[in-house]
C-alpha cells in the first residue's frame, strides 16, 4: 500500500496553494460571466421583445438548476472552495478570499461581453464565452485531496459499519450527509443564505438595465458592473485580514456585511446622477464581495472541518431555490412599477432578512463560535494519498504506512 500523509492539522500552505490559483481562475471563469450577463439580458429583452419578469427566468433558472442539480460550475465550485477550507486554518479566511479574487477580472467582462454582442451578435458572444469557460477542466487537474486526523475515527467507524451490513438507508445517509439536515444551527444558516440569495444576484443582472432606463449609454451602465468589480478586490482582501485578524467573530462580521450590502441596494433607486450610481456601486461590490470567503469560512465553525465537502454541497443545493426566486422577482415588479426602484428595494430587504437570520444562530451573542458536530456524527469523505503535495509541503506530519502510523518530527523521505 502508498504511503498516505495524514495531517494533524491544516497545513495552511503547501499545495493548498495551487488549489487557491485553481480557485482564482475558476471564480473569474463563473462568476465573471454570472456577474456580467446583465448585458446579455438588455439584448434579450429587445430580441425576444418580452417582458423583463419572463426573461429574468433565463439566467434565475440556469443559476438554480446549477446549484440544486449540481450541473454546471456547481461541480467546480464545491469542491475547490471546500478543498481550500480544508486546507486552511489560521489562514482559511484569507486564502478563501484570495482564491474567490478572481472575480475582479470580471471587471473587463461586461464592456467584453458589449463588444462582442455588438460585433458578432449575442449568439456570437455566447459561443465566444462557452469557449473561455473550457478552460475550467484544466483548473480541475490542480485539485488534490487532503487526509486530516480528525477524519481517521470516521473513517473508520463507517467502515466497520459497512463490514457489518448497514441498510440501504444509512449508507445513502452517510453518503450524502443526511444527518447534516437535523443540525438546526446548519439548517437556520441554510434558511439565511435562502433569503441572501433572493437579492444577491439582482444588481448583476438588472443594474444594467436601471442605468439605461434612467437615462446612460450601455457603455456607461456595464462599466458599472466594472467599477463592482474593481471594489471587489479590495473588500476580498480586508475581509480576509480582517477576519484572520482573530478579534471578530466570523458569523459577526458576515452578518453586518451583509446588512451593508443590502443598504446598498436599496441606494440604488436614489442614484440618479452618474457619479451616485458609481459610489453606490462601489460601496456594493467591496462589501458584497466580502461575503463570499465569510459564506464559506462560517461553515466549518458550525458543522466541523470533516464535514466540509457535504455541508458545502448541501448548502449550496438547498440555497438555490433563492436564486430561482430573486431574479424572476425583480424583473415581475419591473414589469408591475414601470422601472427598477422597487425591485432593488425588495432585494436589499432581503439582505436584512437573512442576516437578521443569522443572529440566532448559536453563541451570535458571544466571542465563541457555534459549536460544531461531533466528529463521529457524520463520517467525512474517504480521501486517499496526496502525492502532488511533496513538491511543495515539507512540513512535519503523520505517515501512515499500511496500519502503522508514524510520526514525522523532521522530514519524510518517501518509504516506510
């Protein structure tokens, strides 16, 4: 049997480095086009000559059928934001903000995206953006597992259990998790980002298309969205610090990140000159763009860093059914009001809902963090070897060889 390196800890480095350059093109691949296809929606809305409620079901379903049926970039989100946050700690904040900056590339996306719609036609651009999402398989390649201690007891208590002739039932519970939809403080978190998700994704979308109802050129409302994004970067990066800082708590500060981006929205009827729209879009991207590490970051702290993979999926799947609401939401009372006002407002309505949401979660109140699951109660993903790693972690560690377990105290050699 090959040796397999088994971590007393995340190593916060090694090749978890490689896996936050997968993570940055990757973002910048989905979430750039997701973030920029407020373009496209302008020029459906004209071709097709329907109403905005109808069209905005284009992209709401495409983002829910891809994160509740697990197509599409939920098979590349998952499980490298998931590998990050294992192979983090100290550092989890930070490298999940740095491996999500990718999406500040999106800022040449959206004037991209225009010059391509005008030079070859929406149907053009569209094929032109299917070719540069390819380039996700490649970023997959980088992607390695990571055994930790902490999943050795699991392991193997689902495997005695499995020698033992477990039914069909526990099996397909311990596969996917299942026990994790009877840990409430998991599940009201769900029900949180269930209503962040209503409003998130409406200023990608309809921004564009208020701006040009108020009055702008299409180039001027899609350098909005580039504007966004240029704030982006920088909230990423103080969110990351700020949280590895270690004097907040990480549920404390993603729920007012979120009550801040959800004020923003509601700004955005009030922006009638240029300039107000920029600032509003600026104050929008830096903090909205913050959410994202925290999103992930929070989840280990409540369900264990065993259960990481599970709970991201399952929180991602269940989430979804927000995004399939907001976005056909926003453009129904479009079509109802004549204009973008109301749907803005309703959508940073939102917002405060869901974080309202998240201050009942456990120890919301205190300095400590909510109190994960035990170890035991949901077995983690049986991981195997890493070999990738050695190029670029040479650290202290366990080797297990065979049923032996050795501990490294200065450097492994490659044998047992």
């Amino acid at each position: 049997m090959p040796a397999s390196r088994v971590y007393e800890e995340p190593p916060d480095g090694g090749w978890g480095w490689m896996i936050v350059l997968a993570s940055f093109i990757q973002t910048a691949l989905i979430f750039g086009v997701i973030r920029s296809f407020g373009v496209f929606f302008v020029e459906f809305v004209q071709y097709f000559d329907e109403l905005a409620g109808r069209v905005s079901w284009i992209t709401s379903i495409g983002i829910a059928v891809q994160q509740c049926a697990s197509f599409g970039w939920a098979l590349v989100v998952t499980p490298v934001i998931a590998s990050v946050t294992r192979y983090f700690k100290k550092k989890r904040t930070l490298a999940t903000a740095l491996s999500t900056t990718g999406v500040v590339l999106s800022s040449a996306f959206s004037p991209l995206f225009q010059y391509l719609t005008d030079s070859y036609s929406w149907r053009g651009a569209l094929i032109i953006m299917a070719g540069m999402t390819f380039n996700l398989v490649v970023c997959g390649a980088l992607i390695r597992p990571l055994t930790l201690k902490e999943d050795l007891p699991a392991l193997e208590k689902e495997a005695a259990e499995r020698s033992q002739g477990r039914n069909c039932l526990g099996q397909c519970s311990s596969l996917f998790g299942l026990t994790l939809l009877s840990h409430w403080p998991f599940m009201r978190y769900i029900l949180a980002n269930i209503f962040i998700n209503v409003g998130y994704f409406v200023p990608f979308i309809h921004l564009v298309a208020h701006a040009r109802g108020v009055g702008f050129d299409e180039y001027q409302a899609a350098f909005l969205i580039s504007v966004a994004a240029g704030a982006d970067l920088c909230g990423r990066i103080f969110t990351g610090w700020l949280a590895d800082w270690g004097r907040l708590q990480l549920l404390h500060i993603f729920a007012t990140w979120t009550s801040v981006t959800g004020l923003a929205m509601i700004l955005v009827p009030l922006g009638r000159s240029y300039a107000a729209l920029v600032g509003i879009s600026v104050l929008y991207g830096f903090f909205a763009a913050g959410m994202i590490p925290l999103f992930f970051s929070v989840v280990p702290q409540i369900v264990g860093i065993g259960n990481v993979f599970r709970a991201v999926g399952i929180l991602q799947m269940i989430e979804s059914f927000g995004s399939l609401l907001g976005i056909p939401l926003s453009g129904w009372l479009r079509d109802l009001t004549g204009d973008y006002s109301a749907s803005f407002s309703v959508a940073g309505g939102f917002l405060l809902l869901g974080s309202l949401i998240l201050s009942t979660l456990p120890n919301f109140f205190s300095c400590s963090a909510a109190k994960p699951l035990k170890p035991l109660e949901v077995a983690p993903e049986k991981l195997k070897a890493d070999p990738a790693s050695e190029l670029l972690d040479r650290g202290s560690g366990t080797i297990v060889c065979g049923d032996e377990a050795i501990t490294e105290s200065l450097q492994y050699n490659g044998s047992c």
